[in-house]
C-alpha cells in the first residue's frame, strides 16, 4: 500500500494525501511512548505518508526533537512542516505570549532546525496569527528566510480571509492549517472559497474530530486529566450524547462500506478536493495504517451528501474549543 501524491498550493510543493499529525506523540492525549511513536514516524513512511507536522509549542520542543531523532538518516523521505508564534523561558511555553518578531522569528526557525536535525523546514506557519504584528511583516520575514534556503514554502494557521489575502500579497501562501472536519464546517462560507481563488491548499487537523468520528470515545468526564479532550466543550455532558446521535451516520455508513467509521470520515474530507491533505494525528501504528488505508476509499456523490447532511453544522452539539482558545483562532 502506498499513498497517492496531491499538490499543495500553487508554488510546488507535493506531498502525501494523508499526512501525519506528530502532537499527540509528545502531549494531550494520555503519556508518551517514545519507541511506539518512532515506529509509527518509521511505519509512515514504509507507507509513503511522508508529511509530518509538528511545532515547537508541542512538548513544549520535545516533539520536534523526537522527530529529529526518529528521521536522523531519513530526513530526505520527508516533507516536514512545523510551527512558530509562542514565546518561551527556560523551554517552557509563556502562558498566551506571543512571539512573531523578525528576531523571534528567526530564533524559532534557529531553534526548530537543530531540534529537527536538518538544514532547511519544508513548510513553515504562523501557528497563530499575532495582533501585535502585521502579517504582512510576518509574511516578508518569511519570505527571506525562504530565498536564503532555510525554509521551502511558507503556510498560516487559523488566519481568516483578511489576514490571509495580506500575507498572500506580500509572500505566496503555499498551505492554511485548521481545523476541518464532518464535524467542524467553520471554513466552507468564506474561508476554503479564498483559498481556492489564491491557490492556496488546506491542511486539515483535527479531521477525526478529535477520534470522536471513529466511535472510540469516550465522554470528557471519564478521560483522564491530562488528556486535552477533558476540556473539550463536544465531550462534555448533553453535547456529547447529540454528538454521538449525529455521528452514528458515519458508523452505519461505514458498516456498509466494510470500512471503519474514521475511514469514511478521513475519505469525506478527501472528497472535498484535491487541494485538501489532512493529518490525522497518532502515536501507534495500528491507527496509522488505518487512516492510511483511507486514501484508497473512494465514497459514491449521494453517500457523501449524506454524510455532510447528517452531521450539518447545526446538528453538533457545542464549540469545538473553550472560549480561551476560541479567542487565539482569528474568525
């Protein structure tokens, strides 16, 4: 089995159709395991998921260090994108600072190449965007990183239409990372028609809702604390029982298809174009391989019409972040 190719962006850079979301290796979701993250990073790439993304905030650092450890002698089988826009001391993520200077811009980049164990990051984002500095200068900052070979393509995540158009003006935006899913719609009005104008890819997270689409969950209450989902407002309580309503579409859909339910969901969002590469996160490779086997779904017009019907923005239960987080993501 191996994966397909689509282009991401206008400026050439192409990658696997699914990727690999690296965060859950080094946080958020229950203790890390070190020897079964590297085999699933080692495992990915037997498979040809060959785009891996991490970010300096996750661990905090911890993250893009193991993956330089794992890919040291296999960095050239990879497409690696990662994340600046947070302040840190004593490598410990200062609490809402952000960071997005020229200066701090280039001590990320300094930062993440030698934790990555390589001389150039493939495709750089704002993690988030910083109301402290014009995008346009992040845009610019970037833009000579990329002419001095530092960094390949340059992306934004969670930046809404404005901030997206500046940025593209100044610096070509190759790849926009958030949150898309059958159960999160927020981009489909105004952001993905922008996209699609510019030529600009989309780089869904989070495109099993947080596992909550692949019927292996379980109700915020019960998660341990220091899983991130403890705090998830589609977890908790009444929203989780609507949720689990809406979501059995995707489970009876799945049955039919002898798929599991994360399939489908994964092959949804596939079916939404071609410019479109999700990343589904995983530390254990059993869930890897079957999120890999997804490429290869291919679901008929009317089931993925239903599919969009059953789980209709208005039919999910909840916001999909507290209101903290909701206030970072700029919609």
């Amino acid at each position: 089995m191996t994966l397909q190719r689509r282009k991401l962006g206008g400026q050439g850079l192409e990658v696997s159709a699914i990727g690999l979301g690296c965060m859950g290796m080094s946080q958020s979701y229950g203790p890390a395991d070190e020897a079964e993250s590297i085999a699933t990073l080692h495992r990915a790439i037997e498979l040809g998921c060959n785009f891996l993304d991490t970010a300096e905030v996750y661990g905090p650092l911890a993250n893009e260090a193991l993956l330089g450890r794992a890919l040291k002698g296999r960095r050239h089988e990879v497409t690696l994108a990662t994340k600046f826009a947070w302040k840190f001391k004593d490598g410990r993520q200062v609490a809402g600072a952000r960071a997005s200077s020229p200066a701090d811009i280039r001590a990320a980049v300094e930062g993440s190449l030698q934790r990555l164990g390589t001389d150039h990051i493939d495709l750089l984002y704002q993690h988030r965007i910083d109301p402290q500095v014009p995008v346009e200068e992040i845009a610019g900052t970037v833009g000579r990183l990329v002419k001095e070979g530092k960094v390949r393509f340059f992306g934004l995540s969670e930046a809404g239409v404005a901030n997206i158009r500046r940025a593209h003006a100044v610096h070509p935006v190759t790849a926009l990372q958030s949150e898309y899913s059958l159960w999160e719609r927020n981009l489909e009005d105004d952001v993905m028609p922008v996209l699609r104008e510019l030529g600009i890819g989309l780089v869904p997270f989070s495109p099993l809702g947080r596992g909550f689409l692949t019927g292996e969950v379980k109700r915020a209450e019960d998660l341990p604390k220091d899983d991130f989902r403890h705090d998830d407002p589609r977890y908790q309580g009444a929203n989780f029982d609507a949720n689990v309503a809406a979501a059995r579409a995707v489970r009876e859909i799945a049955e039919s298809l002898g798929a599991t339910p994360g399939q489908v969901a994964l092959a949804w969002v596939l079916a939404q174009g071609e410019d479109i590469v999700p990343i589904p996160g995983t530390k254990r490779r059993r869930w890897l391989e079957e999120n890999v086997a997804a490429a290869a779904l291919r679901l008929p017009p009317e089931v993925v019409a239903a599919l969009g019907a059953a789980l209709a923005p208005d039919r999910i239960a909840g916001e999909r972040y507290s209101a903290e987080r909701m206030a970072m993501v700029d919609r």
